[in-house]
C-alpha cells in the first residue's frame, strides 16, 4: 500500500513540476511580449485552489485533474475585448510572437532538462559497471564473441562506463541495424574489438534490448529468500511467507533465487514438496505453480519476489561525475542524444519497425515515477528530466490541440500571408481528438498489460 501510495503522490509532484515548467514558458514569454494574461493554471477542472496577482490581476490555479494545464490568455476568439486592451490581445500579435509564445512551452521543458541533467553531473551519477554475466548460445552477442565475464568499455568509441550508458548507445545502433564496434576488457583485463552486426536485429520488438541481443549483465548471487508475495498467489495461499528461507524444494538444495526461479518455472501445475526456514525453525509446505502463458510458452508462477539486497557490491557500482562547466556540456548532449533518440523510436513505431508495447501511459509514469523517487533525489531528477524532455518533444509534434499543431498553422500562416480558415482547424481538432484518444487508450492499454503481466 505504501508503494501505491509513493507512486500517486510521486506521479502527482511529477507532473506538477513538469506541468509548471511548461506552461510558465507561454506565460513568461506572454508577458514580456506584452500579452496580458488572465489565467495561469496547474490542472483542469474545479479549482482547488485560486489567488489573484500582479499589474494584470492574473488568476493562479491549482485544479483538480492535474494531468495538463493552460495560460489564458486576452483574445478576441474567446471573449469580447475592450477597445483599449485590443494590442495586448494574443490574436492581434505578429505570426512571429505567437509562434514564439507557443514554442516558449516546450522550449521551456527542454532547458528544464538540461539544467536537471547538469546538476546530476554535477552531484554524480551512481551506476552500475556494464560485466556480462551470461551470453546466450547462438545470440547475436554469442556470434560477436562477447564472453561472461566481459566488460563493455566502449561502444562505436563512446566509452560506457555504466549499464545505462551502454544500453542507450546501443539501442541507438539497433536502430540503425547496421554493424556496432564494442570494445571490452575481459576478466583478465585484455582488451577486444568486437562487430555485433544487428541487421534485421529485433531487439525493439518488446523493448527489451539486452536480452533480445542475447546478453544478461553480472548480478550479484541472490539469496533465496521469500521479499514479497502475491495477494492470493500460489505462495501466499499454501502459506508462504516474507523473510521465508528457500532450503529445498523436491529434495533439491537451492541457495541461488535464480535456480528456484528456473525450477519453478519448469513445474506448472505440479505439486512442489517445499523446506523452508523461518525465524530459526524448519517449515515443509506444498505449493502447486500456476500453469502462466508466456511468449516462451507455459511457465509456473507462484507469485513470490526475492528479498533484494540493500545495495549492489562495491565491484560492480561506480560514479559517473564532472565538473561544473563540463556538467554543462554533457547536459546539452545527454539531451540532444535522448531528443533524437525519441524521435527516432516514433519513426520506427509509426512505420511498424518497433512495437507499439513501448508506449506508455500515466500508470506506467506513475510506478517508474514510484521507483525513481525510492532511489532518491538523482534517480528522481533523472526521471524529471526524461519525462520532461518527452513532453517536450510529444508537444512539438504536428498534431492540432497540441502546441506542434498551432506551430504548423503559424508556419502556414506565414506563408500564404493569411490565417488558416476556421473550418479547416476545427476539422484539424477532430482529427487531432480522435488520434490522441487512440494514443492515450493504447498507452493505458500497455500500461494494464505491463502491471498484470509482470507477476512472477
């Protein structure tokens, strides 16, 4: 419940930032162009909260529904104006100020995320160092000749001194499903250049990139020990509980969370003869895995989750850190690389290269916002600066309702010498209505997928 509830209030302080960030753009950019502005506002719906200031007695709101918000502004579309406020009605501007009013949202998002990005430089990235632990037989990476044990240093001559480092150069390259250089050091520290040639790779068909190229980073051993239970699974209904200690199961001694795991997963729907220990005393129980259909095909599933470690060990944890002008710098290209990387993933999405399952919604937001807030202030901040950077993008694009939308109709506007026709937006708002809509219940979609799927 206390999870639940880190996620919700997480999700909420999330989107209050971001949300802000964004619409505080239109507003500054307003201001200083001279556009009055008569609400700035946190959220949709009933106002929960509401205080009048400043020259132009502007309304701030907070609302009920904190998924958006929106700065009103004086036009004469939405209300009659007085002969004397006229110039400082938005329609009456320059295309170029409007433009440049509607741009500032995004814009503002952006440089949000930079400014995130540079004081997680600048404070240090906590990571953990990119050791193979396993490389599938016959995989990708098994053909590249990466070996257990190895470490990637470098990809494409990018070192990669993290797991996460790593994976965003290479889903970069899966991308391109061209050929990628890796340069890592075995356990022996000598060095390798290695080719993992991802032609025809389908390494984004379910975001899962690692696996998909056959390679499982180094994890510690995980004690096998009962951390959380299902409600109503397998586990807690034949009387497993937390803090339990896996001593056998059929006779068979485990020590490694990962060998009960693989056990179990071979035994659905069979009864599995258990010894636990729990607090100093010997228990035997009988579990029966349920029969869970998996694109591997049938697994058993008791619904019981490791006891994880406080935190990883020394050998594999290490800081990524820089100082404040190079802080800077990494900051404008951490953004730029992400930005394009997005982009790109919207490409392969619409031209179906990659799957649809990587869009994801305000639930999936919520659990990661959850998590990263569990992690603390750095992981949180990078979570902000990741969405950020997303709505940005998401806000930019081409789609009537959404800023990209107003943006194209100016550039029209801009060319022809003559507003869009009337009829032509409101057709635009339809269409744009009806492809948000299809978004948003996919997204919720893979969301419900994601959160009832994930049991194990």
């Amino acid at each position: 419940m206390n999870a639940v509830l880190i996620s919700i209030l997480s999700f909420a302080v999330t989107l209050g930032i971001l949300v802000t960030v964004h619409e505080f753009g239109h507003f500054w950019v307003a201001r200083k162009l001279g556009v009055k502005v008569l609400r700035f506002s946190v959220g949709f719906g009933k106002p929960l909260w509401m205080r009048r200031a400043g020259p132009d007695n502007t309304e701030y709101v907070l609302a009920a529904l904190p998924l958006g918000g929106y700065v009103k502004m004086l036009d004469e579309q939405e209300g009659e104006v007085a002969p004397e406020e006229l110039p400082r009605a938005f329609n009456r501007q320059s295309v170029s100020k409007r433009f440049a009013i509607v741009f500032a949202g995004p814009l503002f998002n952006f440089l949000f995320a930079i400014l995130a990005y540079a004081l997680i430089f600048i404070i240090g990235v906590p990571g953990i160092k990119p050791l193979v632990g396993e490389v599938v037989s016959g995989s990708l990476a098994y053909e590249a000749g990466l070996k257990a044990g190895d470490e990637i240093i470098a990809v494409d001559r990018k070192p990669t001194p993290t797991w996460e480092i790593a994976l965003f150069s290479l889903i970069g390259k899966v991308l391109d499903q061209g050929a990628v250089q890796l340069s890592v050091r075995d356990a022996d520290a000598k060095l390798r250049n290695l080719t993992l040639n991802l032609a025809g790779s389908t390494g984004l068909e379910r975001g899962n990139i690692l696996s998909n190229l056959g390679i499982h980073p180094l994890r510690p051993p995980l004690p096998a020990v009962i951390g959380e239970l299902e409600p109503k699974g397998a586990a807690a209904t034949a009387g497993m509980m937390a803090g339990d200690k896996i001593i056998s199961a059929d006779d068979r001694t485990f020590t490694d969370w990962n060998d009960f795991a693989t056990y179990v997963r071979s035994r659905a729907g069979q009864v599995i003869h258990l010894e636990l220990a729990r607090a100093g005393k010997m228990l035997s129980l009988e579990v029966i895995p349920a029969a869970v259909t998996t694109e591997a095909g049938i697994v058993g599933r008791i619904g019981a989750a490791p006891a994880l470690p406080t935190q990883m060990p020394a050998a594999l944890r290490t800081v990524v850190r820089y100082g404040p002008i190079e802080a800077v710098g990494a900051a404008l290209v951490k953004c730029w690389d992400v930005s394009v990387l997005t982009l790109r993933m919207l490409g392969k999405m619409v031209m179906g290269k990659a799957s649809l399952d990587n869009l994801s919604g305000p639930i999936s937001i919520a659990q990661y916002a959850g998590y990263s807030a569990g992690d603390g202030f750095t992981s949180f901040l990078t979570f902000l600066a990741i969405v950020s950077i997303s709505l940005g993008i998401l806000n930019l694009l081409p789609i009537p309702l959404l800023d990209g939308g107003h943006l194209m109709y100016y550039l029209i506007e801009a060319v022809k010498g003559s507003p869009v026709s009337q009829n032509l937006q409101f057709v635009g708002q339809r269409l744009g209505i009806a492809l948000l809509l299809g978004l948003t219940v996919l997204a919720f979609y893979n969301d419900l997928t994601r959160l009832f799927g994930a049991q194990s």
